[in-house]
C-alpha cells in the first residue's frame, strides 16, 4: 500500500506524509487531546484539495493512510494528511465541506479493489483532459480546462477552468457526459490557483510558494515594487501564473517600517554648486544616492537620511551649503569581519582559472658552456 505509483497526483503514500503539497507539521502530536469526543481528521486529495471528515467508526488512523470517504455521490478515495487536536485549528481556517450541515463520513480503510480502481481513475485524467479541451474549443468556449479529478470510484469527475468572464457551459456538461459517461462537475479556479495546483520551480530555483505551504492568496500590486526599489520590469516581477509574484509582499511591511523617518526623495538638493537629483536609496543602511544635474550618473554621490533632512531644511529656509561635502557613505561603513579565505576553497570560480605551469630550469652541459666561454674552466680554478 505505501509503494503506489501516484506521482501523476501529487499524492504522497509515505507514513509519515512528507509531501510538499500545502503540508502541515502537526506540533500538537505530543501533546495530550484536549476534546476526547473530538474526531475529525483531514483527508487530502489530488494536489492541493484537502477536506474534513468524521471518523464516526473509530479508525486508528495516521498520516499516509489511504482511506474511503464519503462523496456525494458514491465514494472517494484520499489520503490522510492530518489528525488530532491540530484539525480543530485547521478548520477554523478552511471551510469544510458538511453534508445536510455535518461532516462526512470516513467509511473504512481503502481496500485492495479500491486501491484498484483508484488508480485506474488517475490514468484517465490526462487523456480526459485533452479530449475535453478539444471539446471546448469545437464549441467555440473562451474558457481553458487546466486539471481533471476523478472520484475514486470513477462516477464522477471534477473539470477545472480558467475564464476571464462567465461562460455559458450547459451544452459543455451535456457532451462531456455523454462522451465520458461519468457526472460532471465545474469548478472555476484563478491563474494563480491554476500555479497551485499544477506546481512547478519558480526563478529563485524552489518549488512554487503557492503549491508548497501558501493556502490563501493576498492581491500583489506595483506599490509592492516602488516601495522596495525594484525595477518595474513586467518579465521580472510576473510569476508562472502570469500575475505579480507573491514573494513581493513578503517583506514589504519590513520595508515600509524602515522608511516611516525617510525624507522625500522627489526634492532636489541646492548647494552653491548646483542642484542634486536622487537616483536610488540602500533603505535598510540608511542611504539616499544623488547625482549631480549634468553630470554622468556614475558619478554618485551617497548621503546618510539624517543629512539629507538638514540639507532639505536648510533649502526651505532659504540657505544653500556651499556644497556637499561629505565624505562618500559606502566608504566609510565599517566592514564586520567576515571569514577571511586564504587559501581560496570557498572562491566558486577557481576552477575557471587557468593553472600556470612551473618553469623547468634548463641546465647547460659543459660542451655547450666551453663553447661559449673557452676560459671557463680557468677561471674557476683560479676562484
């Protein structure tokens, strides 16, 4: 049972569930059950779908345990991903789905048929998925069909679309039923759920925030960007969704604390010798760097916030210094010591560096020293 070959679902079959897909470390397992009578446990599925189910006939059950729950109609097949108090503070976060307004049930342990037919379902999907956006486009439907679900039982399966409006996909229903002879179900997702449930790497070189441990979704605006100095370039900023990347609101908060005391960098700068224009700020050291008007941006000129806001003041009340002055920032910051590498294992590129070949010393035979010099031996003999 622990060596299935479900990797086409993003399903973990381990016991101890160590899968990537939204997982939750349950740091309540050593502790002692607060509610004895408590007996919900949290069932995954396919990707990131997780629900909540009664164990109503006592199961002693534990995370990778492949179960038969209740469904609507007939019966699934998921995997247990979590038990005990921990799923009392998991279903206040997420909306389980009831049933005439209770849970559902847990039917048993899956069986050796269920298994069965369960993983015959999962073969379907793909080739599914594919006949049913060939579908959708003969009905000329502005939608995209991203996943398919089967039940476990193989009567019922769930399409996930993409739309960017409401699609009118009652005549849709009716020829996916009678092409697959299953029930059909129509969910909506967004692109950033669609990133989700698909996965992939994104460019920091890890697995997708949004398929790993992100369950909700926050809307990510260019203000995001400005207020951390990034580059407004689209190519950078979107994710494989398409969207602004969701790490951009990691540290944003950070960020705008440490500018709360920050000056405005829209005011030029007036000295006897002309006017500085900002280009950029090192916010988290304190930093603002201007460029004098006519001058090369390379030639930069790097002031602590605090003297920018005494130049400012001194500018409103109508006074300019005679001129900056001050000595460059960036060179007088002390530098932490750090690991001093001396002997180079730690430099990345030192395979790249082109190994020098010692130099042999050639050695001359006295025939060839005779002919140069005849009175060679005579002089050493006289030494």
């Amino acid at each position: 049972m622990e060596n299935l070959d479900t990797i086409e679902r993003g399903l973990c079959s381990s016991s101890c569930c160590n899968c990537n897909k939204l997982h939750t470390t349950d740091w309540m397992k050593d502790m002692p059950p607060v509610h004895d009578d408590f007996d919900a446990v949290e069932v995954r599925f396919k990707n990131t779908r997780k629900d909540y189910f009664r164990n109503v006939n006592k199961l002693k059950l534990n995370p990778g345990d492949i179960v038969a729950v209740e469904a609507s109609p007939g019966h699934d097949i998921g995997i247990v991903s979590l038990t005990g108090e921990l799923v009392t503070y998991q279903m206040r976060k997420y909306k389980a789905t009831t049933l005439n307004g209770e849970l559902r049930k847990i039917y048993r342990l899956a069986r050796p048929v269920d298994i069965d037919k369960w993983k015959e379902a999962i073969t379907l999907e793909h080739e599914t998925m594919i006949q049913a956006r060939k579908i959708a486009a003969d009905l000329k439907l502005d939608m995209k069909i991203g996943d398919v679900e089967y039940q476990g039982d193989c009567t019922k399966a769930i399409f996930y679309y993409i739309a960017d409006g409401r699609v009118d996909f009652r005549q849709l229903i009716r020829v996916l039923a009678d092409t697959f002879r299953i029930r059909i179900e129509m969910k909506q997702i967004g692109a950033r759920q669609e990133a989700g449930r698909i996965g992939g790497i994104g460019p920091c070189g890890r697995e997708l925030c949004c398929s790993t441990w992100m369950p909700g979704f926050v809307s990510v605006t260019t203000n995001a960007a400005r207020y951390q100095e990034i580059s407004l370039n689209p190519q950078k900023l979107a994710g494989q969704c398409g969207k602004l990347k969701c790490c951009l609101n990691f540290e944003i908060d950070s960020y705008i604390d440490a500018q709360k005391n920050f000056p405005p960098n829209n005011i030029p700068l007036l000295t006897e010798f002309g006017e500085y224009y900002f280009l950029k700020a090192d916010i988290f050291k304190g930093i603002y760097w201007y460029s004098k008007r006519g001058d090369a941006p390379s030639a930069l000129v790097s002031l602590p916030v605090d003297t920018v806001k005494k130049i400012q003041k001194m500018n409103r009340a109508g006074k300019k210094p005679e001129k900056l002055g001050f000595e460059d920032v960036a060179t007088t910051i002390k530098k932490e010591d750090t690991f001093l590498n001396m002997v180079g294992q730690e430099d990345i590129n030192r395979f790249n560096q082109p190994k020098s070949k010692p130099r042999k010393k050639k050695r001359r035979n006295s025939s060839q020293k005779s002919n140069q010099n005849p009175n060679w031996k005579r002089k050493t003999k006289i030494k």
